[in-house]
C-alpha cells in the first residue's frame, strides 16, 4: 500500500469546530446538540426561526453563555466556558445585531476602547486604515456614536471587531444575504442541526427556502 503521494493536499483541522455544545439559561436548553464547523477563509452562515439558538449559539462560542455539555475548539484550543476577554484574545470576534457601543463617546473613541486588548504600536495606523476603509467613519469621526443610524453603528461596531484581527468574525445577518456569499450554511431548529449544505444549495433547497427564508 505504502504511504499516501507527497503532493496530495492533507486534510486540515476546522479554524471552529462544535461538537455536540448544549447550552441554555437557567433550566432551560436552547442548544440540544449542535455541532458546527468552519474552515480557515470560509464564510459559513447560520440560520433558522426565531428561537432556533441562532443567537444562543454565538454567545456560547464567544463566553457570554457557559455550555453544560459539548466541546467548542477554536485553532485546536478548548475554549467552552472561557470568559469574553479570552476569547478574543484567542482572537474571535462577536458583532452582535443591534446598537452595543458607548453612544456617549465619539466614533473615534469608540474605535479606541475597541482596541483594549492590544498593546502594540500600530493600533493608530490601524484605526486610520479603518477608517479609510469605511469612510463614514472617517466623516463621523467627531460624532457621538449615539447620533449614528443603526445601519452606520453596525459599521462601527464591525470596524472595532476588525482592530482585534481575528481569526474568526461573528455577525449576525440577514439570512438570505448572508447564504449568498457563504461558503457552506447551518439551518438550526429547536436548537438542532436541521440542514448543511453549501450556501448555494441551501438557497436552492424548497424545505430551506418555505420555511426558513421566507419562501
């Protein structure tokens, strides 16, 4: 038989990967086994009903939710049950939907607590590359974040995440955007895997689409 040729391409270990992660608040279960994978480079989107654990399952990985049973790896590590804090200097980042900054400090100084957890010398270069990148940053740079429109305080909060570099970014969206550009795609139901596909075939499956994406 002898060994596998030298060129062949060897399997690599998901970036992320859940196996079987209960969790829930109090006694009561929202994730009742779910398990998820997503590759280094990979857009993987995950969806379902209102109450599927959509929610429950980003803030388990990222340690705002203790799991009771499962394991969460992320580059390998076991990160079940960390605090926020390790987490992202594990380097996942979390951009919760919804307005979560400090509204009574400028844009500018929202990018700046963003970058807490950094203590090198390039974290200026980085916030003015940003803002670069995002304009309206740039042009709000004096504006109390509180004053931004919802859709220009997701912005920020995605260029705060993008300070920390992280190797997996988190972000809750609309479903059928998001299935669109996914390399592969969950469907949760009660708190289960449902369906797993490509982001293509999810968006082309009639079950997916009827019951999960608005038909």
């Amino acid at each position: 038989m002898g060994d596998s040729p030298p060129n062949l391409p060897q399997p690599r270990s998901p970036l992320l990967r859940l196996e079987d992660v209960h969790a829930g608040y109090g006694e009561i279960e929202v994730l009742r086994g779910v398990s998820v994978e997503v590759g280094a480079d990979e857009i993987v989107s995950i969806i379902g009903a209102n109450g599927a654990g959509k929610s429950t399952l980003l803030r388990t990985v990222f340690g705002m939710v203790t799991p009771s049973r499962g394991s969460i790896r992320l580059a390998g590590d076991e990160i079940a049950g960390a605090e926020p804090t390790a987490v992202l200097r594990r380097g996942c980042s979390y951009v919760p939907q919804g307005r979560c900054n400090f509204p009574a400090m400028s844009v500018e100084e929202n990018l700046e607590m963003g970058a807490y957890t950094r203590s090198d010398a390039d974290v200026r270069r980085d916030i003015e590359a940003l803002m670069q990148r995002f304009p309206m940053l740039a042009s709000k740079r004096r504006a109390l974040a509180g004053t931004l429109s919802g859709g220009q305080q997701q912005i920020l909060e995605i260029a705060i995440a993008l300070l920390l570099h992280p190797k997996v970014l988190m972000v809750e969206q609309n479903a059928k955007q998001a299935l669109a550009i996914s390399h592969r795609g969950f469907v949760l139901e009660l708190g289960r895997n449902r369906f797993e596909g490509s982001g293509q075939d999810l968006l082309d499956n009639p079950d997916v689409r009827a019951h999960y994406l608005g038909g």
